[in-house]
C-alpha cells in the first residue's frame, strides 16, 4: 500500500485496512479508500480492540503474574521490538 494512502487515515483506521486486507487478500488500496464506519462494519469490534490495546496487554499481563519491569522481561521486550522492526522495516524483504 502507497503512503499516500494511509496519509489521512489514523492509526486505527490504518489497523483496520491492515488486518481486513490480511483477512480477505483484498488489496489495501482499495480498503483504504472506504469510510470508518464501512472498515468497522467488515472487522466488527477491532478499533475499540485497537485503542485499548495497551490497557488490555496490561491486564493480560497482571492476570498472569507477569512482571515488566523485571530484567528478563525488558530483554524479551527489547529482543521482539527488534525483530519487528527488521520485519516492518519497509524495502526489507520480510515485511509483514
């Protein structure tokens, strides 16, 4: 998808065109030129999953007993924060 696209689209609506395109194989092109409320009517319930996706990965972790702030826990942070980085980076030939 050209970054001109996804230029007046927010973040979420960007999840949005990502995950249905994934989903359905249709080219997000073509999804990004669809409205909000067209993008929620075919992934029901993704944006309100989208943006409040920190407070659930904290409650997910809590219920788990799973500290972030301990040493292990930064280093496999870190170790997956670059590995999707390499994947997004665009030109790579891995990207997601």
């Amino acid at each position: 998808m050209t970054a001109s696209a996804f230029a007046d689209r927010s973040p979420a609506d960007q999840y949005l065109v990502q995950r249905i395109s994934a989903r359905d194989g249709v080219d997000a092109t073509l999804l990004a030129a669809l409205p909000p409320h067209e993008l929620d009517r075919l992934l029901p319930g993704a944006r309100t999953a989208f943006e409040h996706r920190e407070q659930v990965a904290h409650a997910v972790l809590t219920h788990r007993g799973i500290d972030p702030t301990t040493p292990e826990y930064q280093a496999a942070d870190t170790l997956a924060r670059a590995i999707l980085a390499r994947v997004d980076h665009p030109g790579s030939d891995h990207a997601a």
